[in-house]
C-alpha cells in the first residue's frame, strides 16, 4: 500500500468511479485495478461505457465520483498531457499533415528530447511494428492495417506506463483483424507495456486478454481470466455475451452441506455440485451447449434426461441439435461432428451432463 | 415542329449556356480586350490619338514614380492581408467555441454584415470615428489621453483599418469552414501524446488549417491590391496606388497609360492568385484519414476567456462605424460634430430632398434589380447546363464566367467605361444593368450551383450601383450628417430586405446554413 492507498502492483486502479452526462450515467460505481504488464481487456456492447472508462484514464473526462490512481499518485486532476498513458482513438486520429516519421516522433519532439534520442526511438519502434522503411510516407499513402500501425507506434514511443486501444481493429475486415489480434498480443508481449484494449468483441477479448471486465450498462458485470468467465459466466447478461449457451430458469429444491443442490426447471430435476442459492429460490442457470452429452434413447445412462430433437444444423467440425426435453424445456447441444454419434429431427434421445457443468447465475 | 424539338433537345447545354457566354463575352472580355489594345495608343499635349506606340507602356516602366505606386500597392495590400490574418484566425477560432447557437447567428450576422452595406457608407462611418473632431479622437481628448487629436485618417493607418473591416469577412469565413471541419480527436491525439493546449494548436490545429489561411489570404490580397474608394477617401490623396492612378489618368483622358495601369494591376493580381494557388496546392496532401466527429466539451480555461473577449472586439469593430452612422444621422450639427448636438431629422428632410440622390435611389432600385434578374437568370441556366449537361470544356467555361470576379474592379471598370463610350452606350439605363449583371454574374453562378438560393439575397444589396456613385461624389466636397440619413436608410432598407428574404427561409434551415455544424 502505498501513501495514500493504492495497490502498489496496479499501473493503473479505478477506484468507485463513476461519470454521468446529465442524466446518463456512462460509468456507474466502477472500480478496478489493472496489474503491470497484462493484457486487459475491457469488453461490452455499444453504449456500455466501455470509451468513457478508457477516456476517464486518460484523462479526457473527469469522474463525477470517485478516484483515479496512476501507478499510486491520485491523477483525477492531472490532464492527459500529463499523464503517462497513451490512448489509440478508435478512428487513429493521425496526423494527416506529417509523416510516419514525424507522427511517431510527435510525442518526443513535444517533449523536448534530444534529436538523436528521439531518431534512435522511433526507429527502433518502427522496426516493432514492422513499418521500418516507411519513414517519408503520409497518412493516406497507407493502408488501414499499416495506418493502425503508426498508431501503435505512435503511442509505444513515448513508453507509456499505460496503452489504452479503444477497439482498434474495428475499421479493419475479418482478415486483417485476426492478423492484427497476433500481431498487437506479441508487440505487447515483446514491449512488455500493460494494455487496456476495449472491445465489443468477446472473441478477441478471450483469445487476447490475461483478463477481461466484461461491463453492462457503465457497471463491471464480472472481471476475471478468460477461461474463468467463460466456464463461471456470473450473470445471465455475461453467459449470453460470453460464447453461446442454455439459459435455464429453475427452482432450487434442496441444498446440502456441501454447496451442492437439486433444482427444478419445467419437469426437468437436476443436481449441481455448487450452488450459492436458498431452497425454494428462483434463479436462472447457464448450461454450455458443447458440456450437454446426448445419446440414443435406448443407450440412456441413469442420471439422462429423455427428450426429443427438434432441429438439427450442420456447423462443419460441429454439430448443433435442439432438444425438447421435461415440459418443453429447449436446450441447444452441440457435437463434434467426427468423433460423435448423429441423430436427426424427430429422434427420441437422452440428455446428460456433468454436475459441474450447469452454472447457477446470481440473477 | 418536331425537328424544332429534337434540335432544342440535342442542343440543350448549349442554349442554356448562351446568355452567360454573351453576358461574359458582349460585357466583359471585349471590354478587356479592348482596354489591352487602347495600350497601345498614344497620349500626347492632352490629346488622345489613335496612333500606334509604345509610349504609355515606356513611360510606366522608366518613371521611377510608378515603380512607387506599384511598390505602394503591393505594401498597402500585403499590410491589409497580415492585418485581417491577425484579426480573422482569431475570430474565426472564437467562433468555433461558441456553444450558444443566439449568439453564434448574431455574431454571424454583425461579421458579414458589411457585405451587405454599401462601401460608401462604411467608408463614411470610419470619417465619422477616425477623423480629427471624429468619436474616438473626441473621447481620448475628453478622458484626457492626449492633448491633442492624433491622425487617424488621410494617412495609411485610416486606409488600412478600413480595408481590413470590409474585407475581414473573406479572411474569417474560409479559415472558419476549414476550423469547423477539423477533427476534434486530432486534438485530443496531441493532448495524449504531451501536447498541452498551445502546443497542439500550433503543431496539429494551425497547420491543418492553412488551407483555409491560403484561402482566405489569397481574396483579401486579391480585393486589397485593387480597392479604390477607400484609399480615395480615406487616403487624404497620401495613399497613392494603382487604383487611383488609373482613376485620374481616366479622369486626365490619358487612356492608354490607365489601360497600361490596369493590365498592371491585372497582372499583379493573377500573380497573386497564382501564388496563393501553388501555396494551396502543396497544402493539398493533408487530407485527415477519419471522418470529422462532433468534439466533446472541453473544460473551459484563461485561453477561451481571451478568446471570447477577442471575438466582441471584433463585433465591435465590426458594427462600429455602421452603429455612429445611424447616430450620427440625428445629429443637430452641420459638422459631424461628437457627441451630437441635439436632435434633428433635418438630415432626413434634406435627403428626400436632394434631387441627385432621388435620382440615384431611383435609378439604383431599377438598376439592381434589373441586373440582378438578369445575372440569376442567366447564371442558373448555365449552372444547370454545367452541373447536369455534358458540356465538352466544362473547366474551362466555369473560369471563363468566373473570371471577372478574379479582375481589379477597376481595370474593369474602366475598360467597361471605354467599351461603352465607344459604342456609345454610355449613361443608358440598358447598358449599367448589362454592366452589373455581368459583375454578378459569377455569385449567381456560385450560389445557385451550390443550391444556396437563400444566398442570392447578398445580390440584391443595393450598393454598387448608382446611389453609391452619387454619394461618392457628394463624399468628396461636402462632409454633413446628410450622408449618414441616407446611409441609415441604405442600411435600413437592406435590413428590411434580408428580414424578408429570411422569412422565405425556415428557421431550422437557417441555423444550419449559418451554423453548419
Ligand atoms: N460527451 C458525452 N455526452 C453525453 N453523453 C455521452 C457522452 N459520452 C458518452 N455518452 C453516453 O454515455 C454512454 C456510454 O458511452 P461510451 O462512448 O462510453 O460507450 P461505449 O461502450 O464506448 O460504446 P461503443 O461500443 O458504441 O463505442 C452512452 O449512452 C453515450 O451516449
Ligand atoms: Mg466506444
């Protein structure tokens, strides 16, 4: 802990921060802190407040509540000129009447370094990001995946304690977004500089981030490691945005010592081995479709719930059924298409699953 | 019948073009071409003579007293532009922090409002405020500054502060469009790169923003080089460039060395444009790579405070002289005396009175809107014939029809004189509306092209024509409240027509023509 109350291992912590627009709260209560180093990925839909978050980092909005630590100094009145964090705009803002060369010196040259440190910078980081060679040429001499670049260099010259991205790869198709994914995960782990890399991309934040805070309506919904999110989604909100899963309303009908319970949904009676849930409590369940084992009826083990499919949809490697099983309950089960047996529309079958499998959700 | 159709069809562009091209061709290049040849005449004792000779053209370039006028007006020119520059970027970045959208249509309105007012009465409002007994020399003599009134005017200090309040409007409006188009997230990149505010304006706002600087320098350079009633007026004969040489050596029938002066004048003037042109050219890469995005507020600091101050001086510049001429039109002195003495509207009762500006107003009100009817008509034809028709040489027409727009007003002016005079059209009602339709013609071309007949009312002002020339004249021998009543007529009169002329025009469609944000 430092002075005056910072984890001394966060670059960067938000503490209770919120910051309203009249009657619109952008960031509502969020506190979080980000950890020297990481990948962390700030995920959610449009309007969640995912660039008021990383503006309010670097400095372009003030919070209307609550503090902002930069490596343990309190920075809420420290304009973003001086701030040692970077921002890349979702739209680059390059300097449309420079250079590569003279974009990435900007940030030194307004600092006053000396000449040849700064040559010596911004050639080496020109060659990080693979643009050695493009000095002389403008903006619009190159192309979005290259542009992108000189933003980064731009930004990673000046040694941020911070780089914020608000989802750079946006403007870019499908191709040159998942080259640029690699590409940007290995300068930062070859730079070694903490990113805050905002996305409404939940397959770029999983395959990207050592963490990610997933955010609804300007609140933290769940923060935590990839894998974790995605096998113990929180919030029906998080299951959902997460990967495509069974959302279950169920009944809790026994609870043991254990943390383990039986619960109830439409005629469909179930056991899981953690649950944080009071008998007779109404909550909702997230069951992963790829975690659902389905076999033929008359093979059905003791613990399979008996159902009926009603589609079937070839996916390639996949396999996606729908199954009507208890009173009506439709649960989506997903196959490989190889090593798993087939069925088709109409056919009886069985359900099973792990009891770790299913996820009771808070809401 | 039919043929008739088919020929009208196929030959469509063509006839919509015609009138511009005659109106262009008939008024203004014979006009030129003609004063390009009476250069070559020869002036000798006072007699103008059709023979051949080089004369005027040797004693232009081997007086050293011409070399002086040019040098003369290249400086005035120059100074006028550096001046506008100084005050215009200003203003026009003040412009862009206004939040409140009032004041932004009422700060709008009082910069270009003296377009919309005659020369002569701007001119007559700064006698009013610079001369020795004028406002300001009277108010720093009464809280005591100076002991005696300072020269404001006859000199160039008065031709300059004058210049630079007509023309201010063509420095701030293209810097403003350039400023209004600039993405705000280019400003927040420098913010987050360690530039402070300063620092960002002057590496990433001011260079982006030439362009519109190129721009607007480039008219101003191009009016100033060629104004002639304000150094005429408010020069006290010290201020001695090219306009008004050719003015006296018209005056003096010496024709061929105000044509010699004229084509000078022309030169200079597409050297200028040139210049400007090649300047704007290699301004040209800097297109931004993202599309302009609405900015964000900004705390408000010491900067924008001065900012706000530096935008109502300039209002006050601005509205000035015309405000002390409305004033002064009350005034119960005969002398131009401030503070009034007393209250009169003998001033009025004069006006209505004095046949030569009866004749004028009347003569104005026919002439304006003659040629106005004429150059819009014309002008709309053309533009549809230009922006839908496939017309070979579309370039080249549009400059040609632009082109007296790009001319000395007074090269122009004189030429069109000469022309007349040898067609012996001269003083016929006819040929004035052909004169000023063809000086309109390029704004009617531009306006209606760009679908802003709303703007065309900026042609219907009722200046330019022959009630200016007449209290022009009565300018330069009596100096009495009489011009200011009628100057307050001009103005009121032209408030009435822009107030009607709005009325045809949405609320909500004015603020976006005005705002275009
Ligand atoms: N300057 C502002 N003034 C008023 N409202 C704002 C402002 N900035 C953001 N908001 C509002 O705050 C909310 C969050 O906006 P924000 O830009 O942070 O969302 P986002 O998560 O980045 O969305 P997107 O994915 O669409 O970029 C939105 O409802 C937005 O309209
Ligand atoms: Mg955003």
């Amino acid at each position: 802990m430092s002075a005056d109350g910072a984890r001394a291992s966060d670059v960067i912590e938000l503490r209770d921060v919120t910051r309203s627009f009249g009657e619109v709260v952008a960031v509502d209560h969020v506190s979080l802190g980000i950890r020297q180093g990481e990948f962390f990925a700030l995920l959610g839909p449009s309007g969640c407040g995912k660039t008021t978050t990383l503006r309010i980092m670097a400095g372009f909005e003030r919070p209307s509540s609550g503090d902002v630590y930069l490596r343990g100094r309190r920075v809420n009145d420290v304009p973003p000129y001086r701030r040692e964090t970077n921002l890349i705009f979702q739209q680059l803002a390059l300097f449309p009447h420079m250079d590569v060369y003279d974009n990435v010196a900007f940030g030194l040259r307004v600092k006053r370094r000396p000449a040849a440190e700064t040559a010596d910078r911004v050639r080496s980081v020109l060659q990080l990001v693979d643009l050695a060679g493009y000095e002389r040429r403008r903006m619009h001499e190159l192309s979005g995946g290259q542009q992108q670049r000189v933003a980064i260099a731009r930004a990673l010259v000046n040694e941020p304690a911070v780089l914020l991205l608000d989802e750079p790869l946006g403007a870019l198709d499908l191709k040159l977004r998942l080259q640029m994914q690699r590409e940007l995960k290995a300068m930062q782990r070859r730079s070694g500089t903490t990113f805050v890399y905002v996305t409404h991309d939940q397959g770029e934040a999983l395959a990207m981030a050592d963490r990610v805070a997933v955010m609804q309506l300007g609140k933290i919904a769940q923060l935590g490691a990839p894998e974790h999110i995605y096998s113990r989604p929180a919030t029906r909100f998080v299951a959902h945005f997460i990967g495509d899963t069974n959302i279950i309303p169920v009944t809790v009908r026994e609870r043991g010592v254990d943390g383990s319970a039986v619960l109830e949904a439409n005629g469909l009676r179930f056991a899981v081995t953690d649950a944080d849930a009071r008998p007779g409590e109404t909550r909702h369940v997230s069951l992963r479709p790829e975690k659902i084992r389905i076999a033929a009826a008359h093979a059905a083990r003791p613990d399979g719930h008996a159902g009926t499919v009603t589609d079937v949809t070839f996916l390639g490697p996949l396999t996606r059924y729908e199954v009507s099983v208890g009173e009506g309950v439709r649960l989506v089960v997903q196959t490989q298409t190889e090593s798993e047996e087939h069925f088709r529309r109409d056919d009886r079958v069985s359900l099973s699953w792990a009891p770790n499998a299913p996820v009771v959700l808070k809401d | 019948m039919a043929a008739a159709f088919a020929f009208v069809a196929r030959r469509r562009a063509s006839l919509q073009l015609l009138p511009a091209f005659a109106l262009t061709a008939g008024m203004f290049a014979s006009a030129m071409l003609l004063l390009f040849s009476y250069s070559a005449y020869t002036f000798r004792g006072g007699q103008l003579t059709e023979e051949v000779s080089f004369l005027a053209w040797q004693k232009f370039f081997t007086d050293p007293f011409y070399f002086g006028v040019v040098a003369k007006t290249l400086q005035l020119a120059l100074g006028v532009t550096a001046a506008a520059l100084a005050i215009g970027y200003p203003t026009a970045y003040a412009l862009t922090k206004v939040r409140s959208s009032k004041l932004l249509v009422a700060a709008y309105i009082v910069i270009f409002s003296p377009l919309l007012v005659s020369l002569v009465v701007r001119v007559y409002g700064w006698l009013l405020l610079l001369s020795d007994n004028g406002v300001i020399n009277q108010a720093l003599l009464a809280i005591g500054v100076i002991a005696e009134p300072i020269r404001l005017i006859y000199n160039e200090a008065g031709v300059v502060i004058a210049l630079v309040h007509i023309l201010l409007p063509f420095m701030i409006f293209p810097i403003l469009s350039v400023l209004l188009q600039f993405d705000h997230a280019l400003r927040e990149a420098a913010n987050d790169l360690g530039a402070n505010r300063v620092q960002a304006f002057l590496r990433v706002v001011f260079p982006m923003s030439l362009p519109g600087v190129v721009a607007g320098c480039q008219i101003v350079f191009t009016l100033a080089i060629s104004a002639f009633v304000t150094p005429e007026l408010l020069g006290g004969g010290k201020v001695q460039v090219l306009s008004r040489a050719i003015w006296f050596n018209v005056v003096d029938v010496n024709w061929p060395l105000a044509a010699v002066e004229a084509i000078v004048l022309l030169v200079l003037a597409l050297a200028a444009l040139a210049v400007f042109d090649l300047a704007a050219r290699s301004l040209r890469a800097m297109r931004p790579t993202g599309s302009p995005r609405p900015r964000r507020d900004s705390p408000g600091g010491f900067i924008d405070r001065a900012l706000r101050i530096v935008l109502f001086a300039v209002l006050a510049f601005v509205l000035s002289p015309l405000v002390f001429v409305v004033i002064n039109s009350f005034n119960g002195s005969a002398f131009n005396s401030f503070p009034p003495q007393g209250f009169s509207l003998q001033w009025y009762r004069f006006v209505l009175g004095y046949a030569p500006f009866r004749e004028g107003m009347v003569n104005s009100l026919i002439i304006a809107s003659a040629s106005t009817l004429v150059a819009v008509a014309a002008g709309m034809l053309a533009a549809l014939a230009l922006t839908r028709g496939k017309v070979r040489g579309r370039g080249a027409l549009n400059a040609f029809f632009l082109s007296p727009l790009v001319m000395p007003r007074v090269a122009v002016g004189i030429a069109v004189f000469i022309l007349l005079i040898r067609l012996r059209l001269f003083g016929t009602t006819g040929s004035l509306v052909l004169v000023h339709a063809m000086l309109s013609l390029p704004f009617a071309l531009v306006l209606t092209s760009f679908d802003e007949t709303e703007a065309s009312i900026f042609l219907v002002r009722p200046s330019n024509t022959t009630l200016p020339i007449q209290m022009f004249l009565y300018l330069e021998q009596y100096q009495n409240p009489t011009l200011a009543a009628l100057s307050t007529l001009l103005i009121a009169a032209t408030i009435i027509l822009v107030v009607v002329a709005l009325r045809f025009v949405r609320g909500a469609e004015l603020a976006r023509l005005v705002a275009r944000r």
